[in-house]
C-alpha cells in the first residue's frame, strides 16, 4: 500500500470522489474484510465527524463520496487545504489472515471566490 497525492484538486464545498483500488502485495485485486474510512486536515483533526466510517460492502474498488462540509475550508482565506483520507480494514492473503490494512489518500480542497 503506497501514499497518493491525487492530482485533481476537490473543489470547496463540492462533490469529489475518490476511487479507492485495494491489493495485495503482489499488485492483485483484494477484497477486504473489513474497511473504515477517516478524513481529516494534515494535523490529523478530523474533519466533519467523518471518522471510522464504515464501507459496508468492501470491495476490491471502493467509491468514497465526499461532498458539502467535507470539502468545507476551516479558513475561508486559505488559497487550499490538504486533506488526507486515511483507510484502515483487515484482509487475507498468503501471508496470514485478519492482516491489518492501512493507507492514505492525500488530495487538495481548492478555494474557490464568492463559494457560500
């Protein structure tokens, strides 16, 4: 599991989604067991409750919709924000089973003028 900086920036108060791929360590699809999401600002505080969300049916592809107070600016004269998405689950593989899953998702949150 490697870090991402996603090129495209989110825009503020909109909608991005994150398309969150999961593989083993050999770069195959992986299906998790289990797989929680947190979002927070690069100080690790979290951002609009969204802590240990609950993906109910991992998958190997997973669709992680942020949108409204999500992409919100904590200063409205900030020009962006890094977000970081933190993924945290379990998995199986040939190396054991119940593996702990760990990853980030940084991107930016890009302030646009005159955004109510």
């Amino acid at each position: 599991m490697s870090e991402i900086l996603t090129t495209p920036m989110a825009i503020e108060k909109g909608t991005f989604a994150i398309v969150a791929t999961i593989t083993d360590e050999d770069g195959a699809a992986l299906v998790p067991n289990t797989l929680t999401w947190t979002l927070t600002d690069e100080d690790g505080t979290v951002i609009n409750s969204r802590s240990a969300v609950v993906v109910n049916s991992p998958a190997s592809v997973n669709n992680i919709v942020l949108s409204g107070a999500d992409l919100a600016l904590s200063v409205a004269t900030n020009r962006s924000e890094l977000r970081v998405l933190t993924l945290e689950g379990t998995y199986d593989s040939s190396y054991g089973v119940d593996l702990p899953l760990k990853d980030a998702i940084k991107f930016y949150v890009y302030n646009i003028i005159a955004v109510t």
